[in-house]
C-alpha cells in the first residue's frame, strides 16, 4: 500500500484522535455553578465572573431567577437557567428560593459552588455539605446593613443570625472593597479576597451625543433604583439647573416613586428615564455623559463603605465623577483626581455645585486627562488575576 492509499486511514485517525482529545479535555473540565437571586441580565459582576472563570477552563453554569419584566437572556459563552419561584419579594421570596435552588443543585453534578450575597448562601451551604464540594463565597455588600433592613430590627436579626452561623463555614471568601474585608476578618476571623467592581477595558469611540440633546449637559446615573442611591436629590436639584439633561439608567424597588417625582411640570423634561439597558449598550450611552453621579445616602454601614459597579463604569468610560465623601469611593476620587466627592444633601446647594463643576472647562479637562491613566488602571483585565488566585487556591483551575 502506498502513501496514497494510507492518507484516508491518515485522516480518520487524526480526527479521531482530536475528537477524542477534546472529549477527554470536556469530560474532565472543573464544574462550577454559580447562583444569584438576580435575572442575570444586567448584573455586571456575576458576568465578569462567569466569563473569566469560563475562559480560565472551567464549565459555567449560572442560576438566577425569571421576574416579570425580564429581558431575554443574552449569548454569553457559558451557561445560564433562571429559575421560576412563585413569590417575588419578602420573606416567602428567599425562603422559596433557596428551596428551589436547593433541589436544582441537588441533581447536577459540580465541582464547586459559588454563592453570590447573603441571600442564596443557605441552599448552598448545604449542597456543598452533601456533595461534599467548596463553597466560595462572594459577599457583593454588607448585606445585613442594606437599607432595606434598617428600620426592621427582627428582620436584620434573622439575617444576621445567617451571616454568623454561615460565614465560618465558607472555604473561601471575596468581596468587593477593603473596608468589607475587613468587618469580616473581625468578626469571623476569615480573610476574604478583595476583587473591585471593575469593568472590562474597551476603547473609546468619542462621538457626538446622537441619544441626547446635544446642546445640553449631561449627569448620569446607572444602576438599581433603589432607596438611597441618591437619585432623588438630583431630581430635586433639576428644579435649579438650565441646560442640564438628568440621564437616569436602570430599574428598582423605586423605579415608579422616581417616576411619579420627576413627573413635575418644571423638571420633567430635564429628567430622562433609559430603563433598564442590556450590559453590551451601556457604554454607548455612559461615555456621552459629562457628570456620573453616585451620591449614596450614610444609610449605614452598606452604602458608607460602597465602591459600586457604576463608579468604575464612569471612570471607564472617561466621565468625570460626583459621589459621596465615604471613604472608598472618595480614596478612588482623590487618588487619582478625576471628580469631586461631596456630603451635600441640599437640592439647591449640590445644584449650584454641579453647575460649578460643568462650567469650569479647565477642571474639567484636567479630570479627562487623569481619567485616560485611571480607566487604565482600573479595568476588569487587571482585577481578574485576584479572583482567579482564589480559584487557584481552592484547586479548580
């Protein structure tokens, strides 16, 4: 037989012998299935972590939850199931839903568990018992300080009698600033790994403002609409600013009260409300702001020590930022001097601050240039070497 005859044979062996490799290299890839209470549409860090931990080798499957005006779930190279539970908010919401999570995870098969929050740390605190799996823990805020919990004492009590029965038994821990890390270590002895709230790094695409009135200024906040954010204040403040658009992006527990105060005859066409944008066309529209906003309310000790996704989306995208002078946020502010962090609650003294802030171009262009050096340096491209360390760690990749 001569190489002619040998190169179909050739052939067939060589795809065999790929085929089979890649079967091999699937079959024994590291399993991890990762649970928020979430739709998983617009929660930016549960995807980052999604896809680095795909892209480090490992099989994705991450678990939220279908609510009632839930986009469709995107493309993303891993997997995704949204879980359907019949209650949407309370008490009975997080009981049904670390039921039904602990049955979904109870028939699949995973060499590890991620528990994002608090709230789906139950069920798997228990799967990981029974499979005898790590649990990692990613603690995404205090959760027993959110303001939702702070004029309901027996509430908070319950979760906090979670927290001190739950978090001892974690194998790893990360969070998101290190403030938190810290409460942590002191009160449970657990060092947690800090990995920032940091977007991915894409380029800027400089353009004129084509979704907005290009003749206006813009402030922006993206994000939960939620108590204490300090939307509110601004709406208020719109009562004392010309030529100023109010870009508000995202939905929450307050998305109708927002509305219903914007809906005032002197400012309701200074307010914008873009509802709830998918991840991939954020940038679009945060990159054409002139101000980001992140003025969160000391509504304890959650929001005091907050370094939200939304500040490193601003910086990102070459905005300049107001926040809060709460510690985090104002060490990211002054280290690399890109805004101006404030304690102002007063709508018509923050309005005559704004208007401080956008009619000074020299300020405002010495931001810009100290912005190109930040987005740099905080980017998600930098930050995952953090995350992927506790991976390392716990032997998973």
């Amino acid at each position: 037989m001569n190489n002619k005859d040998n190169q179909p044979l050739l052939s067939c062996t060589k795809i065999f012998i790929i085929s089979y490799s890649d079967y091999l290299k699937y079959r024994y890839l590291k399993k991890i299935i990762i649970s928020v209470t979430n739709d998983l549409v617009s929660d930016q860090r549960v995807h980052r972590t999604a896809f680095s931990l795909s892209e480090a080798g490992m099989e994705v499957l991450l678990i939220g939850r279908v609510l009632y005006n839930s986009l469709p779930l995107p493309e993303r190279q891993y997997k995704m199931h949204r879980l359907r539970v019949p209650f949407k908010r309370g008490f009975l919401f997080y009981k049904s839903y670390n039921i039904w999570l602990f049955f979904f995870l109870l028939f699949r098969k995973t060499d590890a568990l991620l528990s994002n929050d608090l709230d789906t740390l139950p069920a798997n605190f228990l799967i990981s018992k029974i499979k005898s799996v790590p649990l990692i823990f990613d603690s995404h805020e205090l959760f027993t300080e959110v303001p939702e919990l702070i004029h309901r004492p027996q509430v908070k009590k319950i979760w906090a009698l979670l927290e001190r029965f739950l978090i001892p038994k974690i194998n790893f821990g990360i969070t998101v600033c290190d403030s938190i890390a810290e409460i942590y270590k002191k009160n449970y002895k657990i060092e947690f790994a800090v990995v920032r709230n940091l977007p991915f790094r894409f380029e800027m695409n400089v353009q004129a403002k084509k979704y907005f009135d290009k003749n206006k200024k813009i402030i922006l906040y993206q994000g939960s609409l939620n108590i204490g954010r300090g939307i509110e204040l601004v709406i208020d403040a719109m009562n004392y600013l010309e030529n100023i658009l109010f870009v508000i992006a995202g939905e929450g527990d307050i998305s109708q009260q927002l509305r219903e105060r914007a809906n005032q005859p002197a400012i309701k066409r200074k307010i914008i409300f873009l509802g709830r944008i998918p991840l991939n066309e954020l940038h679009k529209y945060t990159h054409q702001a002139d101000l980001g906003i992140s003025l969160e309310e000391n509504l304890g000790l959650n929001y005091f020590y907050a370094l939200p996704n939304k500040l490193f989306d601003y910086i990102q995208a070459e905005v300049p930022v107001l926040t809060s002078d709460f510690p985090e946020m104002s060490a990211i502010v002054k280290k690399y001097n890109i805004g101006y962090s404030t304690n102002e609650r007063e709508p018509k003294r923050l309005a005559f601050l704004i208007n401080q802030i956008l009619s000074n171009k020299i300020l405002l262009n010495n931001w810009k240039d100290n912005l190109k050096i930040a987005s740099k340096d905080l980017c998600w491209e930098n930050e995952k070497e953090k995350l992927l360390l506790v991976f390392n760690k716990a032997g998973l990749i």
